[in-house]
C-alpha cells in the first residue's frame, strides 16, 4: 500500500447494514430513566407520548449488540456515506509532530454534518408509525437543519425552536431549515407555556438548549399526530452515530494502523459517541487500550466539573429524570460561538463510561479551539465548525505531546461538521473580538446545589 495514501473510502455494500448498542457491552448498564412525578424507573411505553415507538425500544435496549438499519434509511446514508477517512499530513507537517493524525470527516453530508445519521433514522421511524409532525430544539443549527432535512425526505412537517443567541448570530442556518420547509421559532418564545415562564422572569433571556427543549417537547405534547425528536444526549441517538465509527474502524484498516487516541467534541455526546463506542468495544474486551478524550467549552463543563446525578434533560422538568454528569438544567451557559456545545449535562451511557473510568475528559477556552481551527483549515483546507475546533484543538495538545517525547502515536478525531456558515465567530477571532469564559466555582456549586431538591 502507498504510504502516503491520504484518503480512504468503502463502498457501497460495505457501509455498515447494522448499528452498534454498547450498552450490551458495558459491565454497568446506565441508571435506568425516571418517572419526574414518581421517581420510579420508565418502561418504554412509558415514553410513548415524547417518542416514536421504535425510538423508545431502542433508547432503554441494554441486551442487542446490533440493531439493524432499516433499508430506507440505508438508501439515504448512501447519498453521502461513506464518508472520507482522511490522514492529515499537513497538519503533521505544520506541528512537526511524529504521530499520525487522522480524521473521519462528516462534513460532506448534505447538511454539512453528522447529525443527518440519527435525523434519517428518526424521521424514518416516525413516518413508519404514522406520524406527520416533528418538533425538536437545536443550538447552533446543526441538529435543526438535518431533521428538516430529514423530515422532508419522509414526508413530515417539522417544528424547530433555535436557542435565540444561536438564531441570531447564525441567520443562515435558519434560513436552511426554512429552504427545507421547517417552521423555526427563536427559544425563549412567547409560544409556549415555557417559553412564557423564563421570559416572564427574564425578558432578555438568550436562550439555551434546556429552555428549547422544554418548548419543543411542550409543543409535541399538545399537537395531534406529533412526536419530540432528540439531536443527542439519549441512547438511541448515540446508537444511531455508531454507523461514524464502524466505517472508520474498517477505513483505519485500511490505512494499516489503529488508533491510540480517539478525540471527539462534546455537547451532549452524540458525534463522540458515534466515533468512539465501535472503538470502545475493544476496550471493555480487553482487546485494546485506546484512550477516548471528549473536548467540551471551558464555559460549559459538564464532565470535567459537574456532577454525576439525576437531572431533568430540559429547563422545564418535561423530561423523564436522566442520570448524567451535568451542571444543572438551570445552569445558563456563556453566548460561545460553538452553540452545539451549550448543554448542561451529558448522555446517560457516556456519564457512566466516564464514571467507570473508559473515557477521559479536557475542558478548552474558545480561544484555543478557534486558534486550532484556523491551522487545521490553513493545512487541510476545510474550515471546521466550531464545535469541531474543540475536537481538532484536543487532538493538537496529543500530537504536541508526541512532538515532545518522540511517540509515533496514532490520532483519529471526528470533523463533525464544516463552519461555513460559522464565518461571522471566525470574524470576531480574527478581528481580536472574541471572549473567553470561565465558570466560577461559586456557579457551578450554587447550580449544582439545586440538584439536591429534585431527588
């Protein structure tokens, strides 16, 4: 094989047919889902009302390795996967670093990143049980631009509310979800009884994605024949993603080594997720000792200084109670540009990874991640969203280590998305006007304090 092979592709009878749950894997299951009134574990049928029925099996199935993916939604992953597996030689070249670094690039769906594998899927399941309408939430608009994509694919009528700092500083990706005929409100609105509350208490209220999904799940609630779909955080989604890395394992193959790190952005979890667990699975076998880094915001560090604790998912309490390392559903996080990333807690499997010690954590400035971006985009000439910076930012302080101590380390981080649409946040960076943000240890206890009335 040429060694300076740069990118590597399957074809497409060898994108995957099944995706994986490593919830089956996993020695300690996640902490089941509770009932927010009862506090006792859900079954399935008791998410029904939120979820299509498929989603819900799905979202609570710790027994099935593999779960098969549907041929309709297989049809459609084969418009855009599989995606690149690509060795980034000049920006190996540009650190004068000794390790190989490599990364699955999602920003060549039609959406322009990963969040199309799970929106396909649940749109996909919603059609199937009948459903002609979609609500759902999204920051910087990734997640919302995929499901209206999604849901015109199957015929739906989709519903987005957009965190309001992220409809603001990012008008584009609302005006796609609308080119794709979705109905986009910016959150907090006057729209809902939830919308109506924070604002009443705060009438300049930028928004969050907990404030979103309250409004989002209000509204499924109250309109006939409509259902809630989720960008990340739940299990289903994550399962979802996995089809990222079963290609990349393959890809790596070809390519002729393995990674020894594995670096994925971090909001709720769903593209680190989708990159690590195939990955992972060899680990808790015992068949490998890769390491799994998450990169969150410095400003909205859930993992690296919240607590693991049972939170509602939404600012609300519409949300069944989730296990999960969060900073509390009331914690309002900074206007960073990397709006994906403004969750306050973490998915239920990846809390408990992290809790068991199989995957490890960093916190980054903006400052640093848009910095890497930049350098990322001068040698690979792809310009990352910056969500994706903070996983590009990780995977620089790796290679640097391997600069210093001379390691031939394999990196593989996931490109979750271009930033194209993301041009105004570079402005501010390269005009000296962006900020930095620290959460104080005051917020952070008096946030988490709140945590102890809820159970």
């Amino acid at each position: 094989m040429d060694n300076k092979q740069k990118r590597f592709f399957l074809t497409e009878d060898e994108i995957p047919t099944q995706w994986y749950n490593i919830q089956a894997d996993m020695p300690n299951k996640p902490l089941p889902p509770l009932n927010p009134k009862t506090h006792e574990p859900l079954g399935a049928e008791d998410l029904y009302p939120i979820f299509a029925k498929d989603l819900c099996h799905q979202e609570l199935n710790i027994t099935d390795r593999w779960i098969d993916i549907p041929e309709e939604v297989r049809d459609q992953y084969k418009y855009y996967r599989s995606t690149p597996l690509v060795r980034a030689y000049g920006l190996e070249k540009a650190l004068g670093t000794p390790a190989h670094i490599y990364f699955k690039n999602e920003s060549v769906s039609p959406v322009g990143s990963h969040k199309l594998n799970s929106a396909l899927a649940q749109a996909y399941y919603c059609k199937k049980e009948g459903i002609t309408n979609v609500t759902t939430e999204t920051g910087a608009g990734q997640w919302g631009c995929a499901l209206s994509y999604a849901a015109k694919v199957f015929g739906l009528e989709a519903a987005v509310y957009q965190v309001k700092i992220s409809y603001e500083q990012k008008p584009y990706r609302r005006s796609i979800m609308q080119s794709y005929g979705a109905q986009v409100t910016p959150s907090p609105s006057m729209s809902t009884r939830a919308g109506k509350d924070v604002l009443t208490r705060d009438p300049n209220n930028q928004g969050s994605l907990g404030t979103a999904i309250s409004e989002a799940v209000e509204l499924a609630m109250n309109t006939p024949n409509c259902k809630y779909v989720l960008g990340s955080v739940l299990n289903h989604v994550a399962l979802h993603q996995t089809v990222i890395g079963l290609e990349a394992e393959k890809q790596m193959a070809m390519a002729g080594e393995y990674p020894d790190v594995v670096i994925g952005c971090f909001g709720g979890g769903s593209n680190f997720a989708g990159i690590s667990f195939p990955f992972m699975r060899h680990n808790i076998a015992g068949d490998t000792k890769t390491r799994f880094i998450a990169a969150e915001p410095a400003s909205c560090p859930k993992l690296t200084r919240g607590v693991f604790q049972y939170d509602f998912g939404d600012l609300s309490g519409l949300t069944p109670l989730l296990p999960m390392y969060t900073l509390g559903h009331n914690f309002m996080p900074a206007n960073i540009h990397a709006g994906g990333l403004r969750y306050h807690g973490a998915g239920m499997i990846i809390s408990q990874l992290l809790k068991d010690g199989y995957m490890e954590a960093v916190d980054i400035q903006q400052s640093e991640t848009f910095k890497a971006g930049l350098l990322f985009s001068k040698t690979e000439g792809i310009i990352p969203a910056p969500e994706s910076c903070h996983a590009i930012a990780a995977a620089l302080r790796e290679a640097l280590v391997c600069k210093e101590t001379g390691e031939e380390k394999v990196i593989l981080f996931n490109l979750s998305g271009h930033g194209l649409i993301d041009m105004s946040a570079y402005d501010m960076y390269l005009s000296g006007s962006l900020q930095d943000y620290e959460v104080t240890d005051e917020d952070v206890s008096k946030n988490i304090a709140e945590l102890e009335k809820i159970i």
